[in-house]
C-alpha cells in the first residue's frame, strides 16, 4: 500500500515532507484497523482511496470492522509520567498533527475515516 501511495504522490510532485506523513497515516490507520477493529478472526474487507489535487492528498480507509470514531478519541496526557499513561492514542495524535483534515462517519455498517494532508 504504501508503495503505491508513494508512487502516486511523487508522480504528483509531492514534497518528502508529504510522503512521509502519507507512509505514517497509512501505517497508523491500517495497523489499527487489523488490529483492533477484527477480533473474530474472521475474513473482513478494507478499502483504501487515494486522491491527488493540487490542494494536496486525500486518503480514504473504510473498513468493515468495530464501530470506531478516531476523531473523538482523547488526547493522551503527555504531561503524565510514561508509567502513568493509557496505553493507545498516540497514533491518532499523530494523525491529528500532520491532517489538514480529518473526518469520520458510519456509512452502511462501515468505518470511513477521511484525511487530507
């Protein structure tokens, strides 16, 4: 997958800087996705948009998973002492930090997270 991004975005001329947090966002989302959003193990299906303007790029994930709003997760507390942190949410900080945009919404029994970088 993230060849392909990548491929898609330097044919775009896009910066490192966008490549990089395209690789990021990319590895963030599908491996929480795998992760958390299939515990039974059972086969599931995600499908993965990618779309280049001059405005910059576009990802859409949308999976067949567990319900899952990333956008209104909470913050992790960077102030607190390492062994006192939740473990989790430091992918959607970074998420957060390198989207221009982020949405999410529940559309027919699946998960669709939209970011643009």
């Amino acid at each position: 997958m993230n060849e392909l991004a990548t491929e898609l975005l330097l044919r775009r001329g896009a910066g490192e800087e966008q490549v990089y947090a395209t690789q990021l966002a990319l590895e963030e989302i599908l491996s929480n996705v795998i992760r958390h959003g299939y515990p039974d193990g059972a086969r599931h299906q995600i499908e993965l948009t990618l779309r280049a303007d001059d405005a910059g790029l576009e990802l859409e994930v949308a999976d067949d998973g567990i319900e899952f709003d990333p956008t209104s997760a909470p913050a992790p507390d960077l102030d607190l002492p390492l062994a006192q942190r939740r473990v989790g949410g430091l992918g959607i900080t970074l998420l957060r930090a390198y989207a221009s945009e982020l949405t999410y919404e529940r559309v027919g029994g699946r998960n669709v997270l939209r970011l643009r970088i």
